[in-house]
C-alpha cells in the first residue's frame, strides 16, 4: 500500500509483538494510540453487546492494518481485535504516521485508501445482513466476507475459512438456523461446505445439484 520507502520508515520504527490465542490486541471502546500490522496470524474483529451476543465483522490476515480508522480519526474502536492462534504485529506510533500524513500526499493517499475500504467493507457487510430473508442474507454476508478474507479456489469459486459460529455471529441469527440456510444452499449448488470452509461459486459457475439430500 505505501512507498517501499515509507513501508522501510515505518518497519524501521515498528515494535514486534507475539500473542497467545484468544489475548485482546486491540480493545474496544479506547482510541488506538498506533496502527499495527499483522506479520503471522490473524486478528478476530468482532464486538460484544450489552446482551452478551457476539457481532463477527471480519478477520485481518498477514500483511493487513488494523486500528487505522480510529488512529487517525481519535475515536474510540468499535470492535475487539482478539488473536487467533499465535499471532505476531508489527506496532507503529500514530504520531508517526500522522506526519507523514502531513509531508507527502502519497502516503495520506495510501491512508485514505484503506480507510475507505474498511468502511466500504462495513456498509456492505450491513447491507448484505439485511436482505429480505434469511437465505438472501447468508449467502450475501458469505460473499461478503469471501471478498475480504477469501481466496480463489478455482475459476469461478473462492475458498472461505469461517466457522458456522462467525457466519452466525455474523447475521445474528442462531448457529442452527445458519446451518439450515447452509444446507439449502449446498443442495441449490451455491456453496460447498467442509470443515470450517466454504466454497463460494460465482453464479454462472455454480454446479448442478445432484441427488437428494436427507
């Protein structure tokens, strides 16, 4: 994203961090002081509500930022980055980035990019959850989040690592409810499933259904 010059400047003055699994990296509800990146791992971003449910956004992969929107804006994360596995960041003071910001117009650039593709990534992850039935919904926030955090599997597919627990977490719909949807749209030839993964097909790659499923 960033000038291989500026990636060096702030490589330079990263602090290297490890994780355990399940240790919150960045709470919600505090202003972010830097803006990390992941090197190995990845980063759970979900929040919790007052009644306990779970809200799933997304995951952050290697090479991703995360905290960037509130770094830069001062307000408070909205979410819980928690570590999956072991989990190693790379930290960089906002202060630094910010003026950067200020001396070169590319960086602020960069910056301004990838803000707006995490908010991109949100206003389109709650449209998707709000389509007119449950179906519509599974398979629209699965194509969401097969954009973000998929990989091409094939021509026309694309490979998503997520449990039935975020998909659901997702939606906030119940875990058994998804796994009706997920079934149903297995049968129609929408996805495949397998062992927290799905396999999305691209409308016109979508194989025929076959037999019947009990």
């Amino acid at each position: 994203m960033f000038p291989p010059e500026v990636a060096r400047t702030l490589r330079a003055n990263a602090v290297h961090r490890c994780w355990r699994d399940g240790d919150v990296v960045l709470p919600a509800d505090r202003v972010v002081p830097w803006i990390l990146t992941v090197v190995r791992g990845k980063l759970r971003m979900a929040a919790t509500l007052e009644d306990g449910r779970d809200v799933f956004f997304r995951w952050h992969g290697p090479g991703e930022m995360a905290g960037m929107i509130s770094a830069i804006s001062e307000l408070p994360l909205p979410v819980d980055a928690v570590a999956h596995d072991r989990c190693e960041t790379l930290h960089v003071e906002r202060e630094l980035l910010l003026d950067m910001c200020l001396r070169d117009g590319g960086v602020a650039l960069a910056v301004a990019r990838l803000n707006a593709r995490h908010t991109y990534d949100t206003v389109n992850l709650v449209r998707m959850s709000h389509e007119s039935s449950l179906s519509a919904r599974v398979l629209g926030v699965l194509r969401h989040l097969a954009m973000v955090n998929g990989t091409r599997e094939a021509p026309g597919a694309m490979s998503l690592p997520v449990s039935q627990r975020d998909i659901a977490a997702a939606l906030g719909a119940s875990r058994q409810r998804v796994n009706t949807e997920l079934k149903a749209l297995e049968l129609a030839g929408h996805i495949r499933l397998g062992y927290n993964r799905v396999i999305l097909f691209e409308p016109t790659a979508a194989p025929a259904a076959t037999g019947t499923r009990h």
